[in-house]
C-alpha cells in the first residue's frame, strides 16, 4: 500500500523523517562469487590432464539490510535523503571498501557517503530508514549508532568483527525511482578484492497532492 507522505519519504524506524510506507524483513545476501581457487583432480586422474575449476571462497565482507522491499510517494517536489538502509560486517581485516547503488533509475548518489558506528563496537544495528540529508544528524538519536564517531567511507580501514552503518547521499530527478540492491567492493590487507551485494526492491514515487499518491 502506497503512503501520501508530507514532503519525505521515510522507511521503517526513520528519524527525522514523516511517515513511511515499506514492507520490512531481516535478510542477508552474501556474494559467494569472489576470489577463486583449484578443485583438486579426480582420484586417478592425473594432475596434468585435470581440468581446474573454480571454487567458490565467502566474501570478507557482510551486507544486511532489515528492509529488503518498499514502496514510498512523497507529495512535493523531492529531497535530498539521508538513506541508511544498509549495514555492514567485516569477516576479516580489510584495506577498505566503497558503496554505490545496483541499478539506479531516477535517482544517483552523491559523494561516497558516510560510515557510523554502533555504540558497542561490532554491535548489530537493528536500524535503518532516511531523513533529508539536511537533517541527516538525526540518525544518532536512535540511541544505537555513534554519530560522533561517523567517518567519510574511504576513512574506514575495517577490523574483522567490525560492523556499521552506511548512510548514502541520494538524489532524485522527480521521475519514479527505484533500485535493486546496494553493492560493496572491498580490498584485503593482501590485495585480494571482491564484492559483496545486498538485493533489495526500494521504489520511490512523486505526486503534486495526496489524491497522487493514493
């Protein structure tokens, strides 16, 4: 069910923001498709004449997010949002890592975004929604996150057991939007890289009046 919202779109457990309209559920999607490796031969084949076949390795680096499809309308021109929608964990020491959206249509974002951290260290964040980027400081009165501690995203050099936050800077063009998952590419201390994606079904809509978004 669509939402006729006062100007800002807003997902489950916002802050800042007015009024939501999304279906929520836990999800982790891992990309199990970077790095490689050499399937050991056959018993009784040679090593020469075996063919090498990729083995699939897990990812160093987890996506999580509590809002994996949704469904917005703002009434008004659009905003700017503060979209935190997105949470991460590192499986292992990392050199660092980058976030951009997966198949954006009617929306980009803007800059690298930022990192915050929960107030334990390598806490979960059960957390997640937008508020204008103007406002975005609202997102450390949830109480779970350390907006004092946040960092541009190419600041942050991971830990293994390290989680956080990722809030995205996204921009609208007024035409329905929507995107279908968020995509992390990482480095290790040892140069290896890979991605990881988390899959979602984000879709935001316009309208001059609420009979618009009705």
């Amino acid at each position: 069910m669509r939402q006729a919202l006062g100007g800002l779109v807003a997902v489950a457990l916002a802050v800042g923001a007015v009024g939501c309209s999304t279906e929520s559920e836990m999800e982790t999607w891992r990309d199990a498709s970077a790095g490689s490796g050499t399937a050991e031969a056959p018993e009784g084949a040679s090593a020469e004449g075996a063919s090498a076949e990729p083995v699939a390795q897990e990812p160093l680096l987890a996506l999580t997010s509590s809002s994996i499809r949704g469904e917005s309308c703002t009434v008004g021109p659009p905003r700017d949002l503060a979209w935190f929608d997105v949470q991460w964990e590192a499986l292992a020491d990392l050199d660092g890592f980058a976030f951009e959206l997966v198949d954006p249509v009617g929306v980009r974002q803007v800059g690298e975004g930022i990192v915050v951290p929960p107030v334990n260290y390598g806490g979960r964040i059960d957390y997640s929604g937008a508020t204008t980027w103007s406002g975005r400081a609202d997102i450390g009165r949830s109480g779970e996150v350390s907006w004092v501690e946040r960092d541009p995203v190419s600041s942050w050099v991971p830990v293994e057991g390290q989680t956080g936050l990722v809030v995205l800077h996204l921009r609208f063009d007024g035409t329905p939007a929507s995107i279908s998952g968020v995509r992390a590419t990482w480095t290790a201390e040892d140069g290896e890289q890979g991605e990881t994606t988390v899959d979602l079904d984000e879709r935001w809509t316009f309208a001059e009046t609420e009979a618009g978004c009705a």
